[in-house]
C-alpha cells in the first residue's frame, strides 16, 4: 500500500504545551507522604497507634480507681457496667490497669528505641565512613554482643541494679542497636562513594560533619523504617520478660505483667488475659503494617 501525504492530517503542534509542568513539584519528603496517604492499611495504622498513644494517657482517667487500688469485694469479677474490663485477684480494676500498663510498656518502647537508634546511627555511620580495621573490629563488637543472649544480660543487670523499670530499658538498649548500626553502616558505605561526598571533602568539610550533615540524612527512610519495627520488638521484649518474672515489681503495672498474671488464671477467667494480649497484638501489627507502608512510600524506585 502506497502512503502519501493526503492520508494524514496535521492536527497542530504547541511547543509551549511541551514545556509544561503537568505534575506538581514535591520534595523527597512531601512525596512520601502523598503516597504514604495512598496506603489506606498504614494510615489505618498510624489511627490507630495515636488512639492507643491518647487512651494511655485518657484511659486510666476514665474509672475513679488508681491503678493499684484494691477492693476485696469485688475479686475477679468479670467486665460488667461498672468494671468495664473486669477486676482482677486483689480487686483492681483491669481497664484502667491496661492503659496505665500502656504508658509503661509505650514508654519502655520508645525510649529503648530512641536510645538504640542514637548510638546505631552513630556506631554505624563512623564504621561505615571510617572503614578499614576499624569497620572490622567495631563489626566484630558487635558480633560479641550479639552473642551473650538478652536474658543474661538482664539477669546480670538485675543483681547489679535491682528491678525496675530503668533496669528493662538498660537491658533491652543493650542488645537492640546492633542492627541498626549494621543498615546505616551498609547506607554508608555506598554513600561515601557518591559526588556529594567528594565535592564536600573537597571543600574542606571534616568527617564529623560529613556524617551528620550528608551520609546520615540520606539514610533517614531506612532508618524509620527500622525504627517502626524496632518499636514492637522493644514492646514483645518488655512483655517476654515481665511474663517470666524479670519485669516491673508490683504493683506497677505494663502489658507483659498484666499477662503474666492473666496467664495464671487463663483457665477459670481468661478475660485477665484476653486484655492485655488483644492490645499487644494491636499495636504490634500496627506498627508491623504502618513500617511496611513507610517502606513502600520511602523507597524512590518505587515512585509513580
């Protein structure tokens, strides 16, 4: 078939409209939270997570009891209008120790995480932009503290310090920065090989510097991301070792004591239990399903 220039038709061209911006200039960070919104299931989460956060601080308001008070008439009473989650073996009431145990265990959480994503940052940054021996035997430290388990160290915390509160934080920081240090280690050295870095060092900035104003917030998405998970892991550690016996003495209450008292008398009144477990399971998939949407909106191949 013969083509020719009467089968077409010019419809026009506009080379302004070539020239124009059709999407809307954002920043790194704006764009994250564009598509952030797009994750119905994350924003869900992160609802949820700062309706726990507010009842921790609402919830024990709401009763007229302290979270240790006792009243011997009304033991192990099952939720009615007046206890709403119930009381349990020395009368107290439940709901108000479960978000009086919120504050605790949230509080125990966040601090641990704030404390192992400080010194993971800075352990790993300087490994990673140091290199050499000195990456290999800050490495090797941490595999040497990896390899004593959590529960010795919380033991040996325990006869130095006492239990308490200060103790679990202590030990749960321990052990948990490791990981960190190792991702923002990793960032680094793929980092420091970039022309941002050549151009600094070029321009006379010192390695301290050039850590804390190029490196570390170019890792900043890994690093939140990891901060999500490392928020629910502190929250699991804290109830693991109050169940067992090696967390807050009474009458203090967080998450892991109330279960493991509940535990003891799961049998003939599992509602003890029931509380406490419903909320850690809550808010540890909260945090689990709002760090897969962090990681889905922070990663810029993933852009659309």
């Amino acid at each position: 078939m013969n083509l020719s220039k009467d089968m077409f038709e010019v419809v026009g061209k506009d080379v302004a409209d070539y020239e124009k911006i059709v999407r809307p200039s954002l920043t790194y960070w704006a764009d994250a939270w564009r598509r952030l919104k797009e994750n119905k299931l994350a924003i869900f989460s992160l609802i949820l997570l700062i309706i726990i956060v507010v009842m921790a601080f609402v919830g024990p308001k709401m009763r007229p009891w302290e979270y240790d008070y006792q009243d011997f008439t009304v033991i192990n009473k099952g939720p009615n209008s007046v206890h709403w989650f119930g009381t349990d073996e020395l009368g107290r009431d439940i709901f108000v120790r479960c978000w009086e145990g919120a504050k605790v265990s949230l509080f125990i959480a966040l601090i641990s995480t704030v404390i192992n994503v400080t010194i993971g940052i800075l352990y790993g940054g300087i490994s990673g932009y140091v290199g050499g021996y000195a990456d290999l035997i800050m490495m090797r430290i941490i595999e040497i503290i990896y390899s004593i388990p959590t529960l010795l160290w919380v033991i040996l915390l325990m006869v130095v310090l006492g239990q308490g509160l200060g103790t679990i934080i202590i030990a749960i920081s321990i052990t948990g920065w490791g990981g960190m240090a190792r991702i923002v280690r990793g960032q680094v050295l793929q980092l420091k090989q970039m022309e941002f870095v050549l151009a600094a060092k070029t321009l006379g900035a010192d390695s301290s510097r050039i850590i804390t104003r190029h490196l570390v917030p170019n890792t900043m998405g890994p690093i939140i991301i990891n901060l999500t998970f490392q928020v629910p892991g502190a929250i699991f550690t804290e109830a693991m070792l109050s169940y067992i016996g090696l967390g807050l003495p009474e009458p203090y209450a967080s998450w892991g004591t109330l279960a493991q008292r509940g535990a003891r008398l799961f049998l003939i009144y599992p509602y003890q239990l029931a509380f406490p477990a419903v909320l850690i399971c809550v808010t540890m998939l909260a945090f689990n399903l709002l760090g897969d949407g962090l990681r889905d909106s922070l990663d810029p191949r993933l852009r659309t």
